[in-house]
C-alpha cells in the first residue's frame, strides 16, 4: 500500500519534471535570461557582489547593448575586493570611451585605486622601467635571489668586492624585501655579473659603441626568466680602471636592469638615470650615486605587479593578489587629464621634486597642453642650476616649440641646449630647427659635421636627406639614405624612416 503511493508520487512527479522541461525547452533564452538576471538582482541587493557580478558577466555576453545590465555588473565589480581579473574588467569597462554611465564608474573606481597606490608606493619610477610594457621581475616568494660573480685576469679584486656590496646595498636599503645570496657556480646562479677585458669578449657585440656594463636576460618559452647576465667591462673607454665609486655606481645600475629595471629615467637622483647622449656619462657624472627612496619605492611597486616575465610560474598563471599595471599607466579616454592632475597633485605634495615637476610637463605635453609644459619647464629652468637638468629641460622646450610651430623660440633653446652640453643630439636638434626655419644652408653644415664624426647616426642621416629633398636633390638624398641603410640594415624597419623609403628604391 505505502509502496503504491510512493510511486504514483514519483509518477506525478515525472509528468512535472518533463512538462517544465518541455516548456523551457521551448521558452529556454528568455525564461533562463529572466529567471537568471531576477537571481543575480536578488545576489546584489544582498550585496553578494561577486555571484551578482558573475551572472550579469555571462549574461552581458548575450545581450552587450543591455546598458542596465552593464551598469549593474559595474556597480558589483566597483564594490569587490580590487583584485586582478578586477582590475582588468574595471580598465575593459573604462575604455569603452562610450559614454556610458559603467564607463564613467569603471573610470572612478579606477581612478581611486590608483592615487591609493601610488600614494602607497610613495615617489617611483616604474612607469619608465616597464620591459616594452610588460613586467618583467623575478618571483616574490623565492628566498634568496642567487647570483655568480667572475672576473679574469686583468680584474681588480675590488671589483668584486663591490659587487658583493652592492648586493648587501639592495637587500639593506629594500629592508630585506629582496635577499641575495652569493653561489660559486654559474649555473645556479639566476644574477651573474661577469667583469672582463675588451678584446677578449665576444658577448659585447663589436660594432656596438662603448658601453661600460650590458644587462641580458634570459627568458625561454616566452615568459620564463632563466637569468640576467651583467657584462661589465674591465676599463673605461680611455682604458683604465674604474675607481671605486665609479664601478659601484655601475654595478649598483646594472644590478638595477636585472632586477627588472629594464629602462632609464630622466633624473639624475636615481640610479637608473642615464643621459640621453653619452654612454659614458654614468659613470663620470654619478659617482656620488647611491640608492635612493625613489629607487626602493621603484622596486617595491615593480614586485607588486603581475608579471608578464617571471621565474616563477605560480605567479604568472595566478595573478589575482597582484596589480594589474595599465591600471596604473593607461591613458583613460573619458578623462583625458588624468596624468596631469596626478602629476599636480604629487608635484603638490612634494613640490621640491623635480622629477615630478618633469613628469608633469611629460604629462602635459603627451596631452597636446604644449604651451602648458613649456612654461613650467621654463619655471624649472629658474630653479636649477645641474647642468644634466638644463640640457634636458632646454632640449624638451625646444621640442615643444617645434610641435607649436614656433621654430624662432625652438631655435634660442636648441641652442641652449647646444652651449649647455655639446652633443650630438643637441646639435641634431639644432641642424633641425634650422632646417624647418628654412636655414638649409646652416642645416646641412650643422648635419654633415655630426655625420663626418658619427656616420651612422640616424637622425643626422634624415635630416640631411631632408634638407637635400627640399632643395630637389633626390639623388643626393638617396645617397645619404643609402649609405644610413648600409650601415644601419635595422633602421629600414623603423617608423621614422617609412616616408624616406621610396627614395631608397628609386
Ligand atoms: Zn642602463
């Protein structure tokens, strides 16, 4: 008897299973997208942000014109913990540049994240020290970063007594955040630093000009760095020996690029400063450097990143603790002055530093706000007397002029820059304003006695050519491109050389 009514339970309960089966079947995007999107409004007024967030994802997926459904999904990601696939979603919504009220959200949120970050992190450079914007850095959890230190014959001990030091440097001032430790064989080793004479390498490409240390690493299957390999040369380029502080200053640098410094910056108070001009100026005109806040902030924020370049795997498959850096650095269309008032804003905050001060002229001029960035360099300018600084300054108002198309004011800086620091991209710049002034006389002399001591060097190449093809004389131009191509093949590839090829093949 129980038994019997058992099954006719399971009976009428089959006919409903079927009947609602069949009816969704036929019903099924409406009925599941409704019933899925009531649940996901339930998830958020429970503030359940991150099941909310999931559903409204998959369901944009459908129906991406569906603006309340985006608006939603962005009020739940806005209210998440920012971790990465966050942040990413977040920058993806931010650079719609539609208009949407999600955009503008998105863009806030952003916005917010990174002025806590960059407040965080305090003074840093990353921004300039990106790997082709990508980070590149070895794993966080790794205990010790091993390195192999060689030297031949010729090395002078304290060579490698420095770098040991160095070493010692890095881990003290970062408070042990990054630590080191020496091994005698290169192949546990992930640093090496190698000093050697000039003759007898061949890891320093010949043709390369002078240049005091090189940093390489090795990456395999893409994203894997197996090592950094530091070639630093025995002796200078007049051929002696590095004093003491020189060699530190270089190592301290070098070691810099294989912690994944992989750029320069403009300031000569950090030690990843490098002159715009002179392969020698490091260490000639830094051997008082030493590690500075800036460069610890540098570090500390570079191991806070998601890396794209890392040995360890863990951290490049699972991202979620770390930044995501174009939520950083990218421009956001919606609010275009972004940078700039970043840069106001930490120039207000620490209104002695110049390096914010240049960031901000950066900034502006990377906004089209040319005359804006003119004069606060021009400001700057008053507030300095380093040498470095002015050529740099005098250099970038020239060329801001030159994007205004006031070559009269480009002409008095480039020369400033020319009687500040004598080198060949400050007479480059200088043959060029007197190009576009239309001087083509004073320009092909000023071009000629750059390529007479630098043959290769590309930017005089052009502009002579230029000056040849505004007087007419193609063959003459063709000339000039052809001998550049010969003794630069790679310049070919090049943008600045793609409206010069036609007069190549000619
Ligand atoms: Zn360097």
């Amino acid at each position: 008897m129980k038994k019997n009514k058992n099954s006719k339970i399971l009976v009428l309960f089959l006919i409903l299973i079927v009947t609602v089966g069949f009816y969704a079947y036929l019903h099924r995007s409406e009925l599941t997208e409704k019933s899925l999107l009531l649940y996901a409004d339930i998830n958020l007024k429970h503030k359940n942000y991150e099941n909310a967030y999931k559903i409204y994802n998959s369901l944009s997926q459908y129906s991406s014109k569906d603006t309340e459904i985006k608006d939603k999904m962005t009020i739940c990601l806005c209210k998440m913990p920012m971790i990465y696939s966050v942040q990413k979603k977040l920058l993806e919504i931010a650079q719609t540049d539609d208009g949407s009220n999600a955009e503008k959200m998105a863009t806030s949120r952003i916005l917010k994240f990174r002025n806590k970050i960059l407040k965080k992190y305090g003074d840093n450079y990353v921004k300039e020290i990106l790997f082709n914007n990508l980070v590149l850095r070895w794993g966080t959890e790794s205990k010790n970063i091993n390195y192999y230190l060689s030297g031949d014959k010729e090395t002078p001990e304290y060579y490698l007594k420095i770098a040991k030091d160095v070493f010692a440097d890095w881990q003290r001032e970062s408070d042990e955040f990054l630590t080191f430790k020496q091994v005698n064989n290169e192949a546990g080793a992930k640093i090496i630093i190698k000093f050697h004479g000039n003759a007898d390498t061949s890891e320093i490409p010949v043709n390369t000009e002078y240049q005091a240390g090189v940093t390489k690493p090795l990456i395999e299957k893409e994203n894997l760095l197996k090592q950094m390999r530091i070639d630093i040369l025995n002796k200078t380029h007049e051929n002696e020996f590095f004093t003491k502080e020189q060699i530190k200053t270089l190592i301290t640098h070098e070691i810099g690029h294989a912690l994944g410094f992989c750029g320069h910056t403009k300031d000569n108070a950090t030690i990843m400063y490098y002159s715009l001009d002179n392969d020698y100026d490091l260490y000639q005109n830094r051997i008082d450097t030493s590690l500075t806040s800036a460069d610890i902030n540098t570090l500390k924020l570079l191991y806070a990143l998601a890396p794209d370049v890392c040995d360890n795997i863990k951290e490049l498959e699972e991202k979620e603790k770390f930044i995501y850096h174009k939520v950083l650095f990218d421009a956001l269309d919606d609010n275009k002055n972004a940078a700039v008032e970043e840069a106001m804003e930490l120039v207000k905050v620490n209104p002695g530093s110049i390096a914010h001060s240049l960031a901000l002229a950066d900034a502006y001029t990377a906004d089209g706000k040319y005359k804006e960035s003119i004069n606060l360099m021009i400001l700057l300018t008053n507030h300095t007397t380093d040498k470095k600084l002015l050529n740099v300054l005098y250099y970038n108002i020239a060329n801001n002029y030159i994007l205004i198309k006031d070559f009269e004011n480009a002409l008095g800086y480039a020369e400033k820059a020319v009687s500040t620091n004598n080198t060949v991209d400050n007479r480059c710049l200088l043959a060029y304003v007197k190009l576009l002034n239309g001087d083509l006389e004073d320009a092909e002399i000023g071009f000629k006695r750059i390529l007479s001591r630098h043959p290769s060097n590309v930017n005089a190449s052009l502009g002579l050519a230029d000056v040849f093809i505004k007087k007419k004389q193609y063959l003459e131009a063709r000339k000039i491109l052809k001998q550049l191509v010969k003794l630069r093949p790679d310049v070919v590839n090049d943008k600045v050389f793609a409206p010069y090829k036609m007069y190549v093949i000619i």
